[in-house]
C-alpha cells in the first residue's frame, strides 16, 4: 500500500483550518472587545478570597497520586476505541492481545486499591 503526499491533503487542511480558527477567534476578540482597565480588575482573584501569605503551600502527594492515576486509567479508553472499531478485522489474535491489555490494566488497578492510593485520609 503505497501513499502520496496528496494522501495527506485532509489533514493538512484540517490543521489550517483549526489554527486559522483559533488564531482568528483570538484576533477578533482582541479588537472588538472592551479595554477598561481598572485596579479592582487588575487584582489576582482566587474563588473570592482574599491571598494572604505565600501562594506557595505544599499539596499532598495523595493530589497528584490520584491525578496520575485519573490519567493512566483514562487513556486506556483511547486503545480502546480502535480496537472496538476494528474488532471483527483484528479477529482472535487482536481479541487476545486486548484481553492482556485489560488483564494488565485490572491487575495494575488491583494493586493501586490495595496500597490504598485511591483514599483519601
């Protein structure tokens, strides 16, 4: 199966098309929107409270366990879409390849649950 360039023509255009859109969204909003610049709006806001001290205070690590983990078992969605799409093409061989796949994801899952890393304290 051989491909040209022009095979990637539709691509091409729907990155032109999606910078083009967004770069002309932000264009247009600068110059038709209002420039009133005040110092009450000028000010740093954070959900209505006032910051006092430094900004900079330590999270738990529980934070960003469970951002990691939110992540790591999100994607698996993402290899599961073009398997599910091409399944009867992949036949057994994709079927089983799939299976290691979610045996690996539910074995990783059960081990994250008994670390305990899913609890907050």
């Amino acid at each position: 199966m051989e491909t040209t360039q022009v095979d990637y023509f539709p691509i091409l255009m729907q990155l032109l098309l999606a910078v083009g859109f967004v770069g002309g969204t932000i264009a247009i909003s600068n110059f038709l929107g209002p420039k009133r610049n005040s110092v009450n709006k000028d000010k740093n806001f954070e959900c209505g409270i006032e910051s006092i001290g430094n900004a900079r205070i330590p999270f738990s690590v529980k934070y960003f366990l469970v951002a990691i983990l939110f992540v790591l078992f999100d994607v698996e969605v993402i290899f599961m879409y073009p398997w599910a799409v091409n399944f009867r093409e992949m036949g057994m061989e994709g079927f089983l390849k799939m299976g290691i796949f979610m045996l690996l994801l539910v074995v990783g899952f059960f081990y994250v649950m008994k670390k305990k890393g899913l609890e907050w304290e």
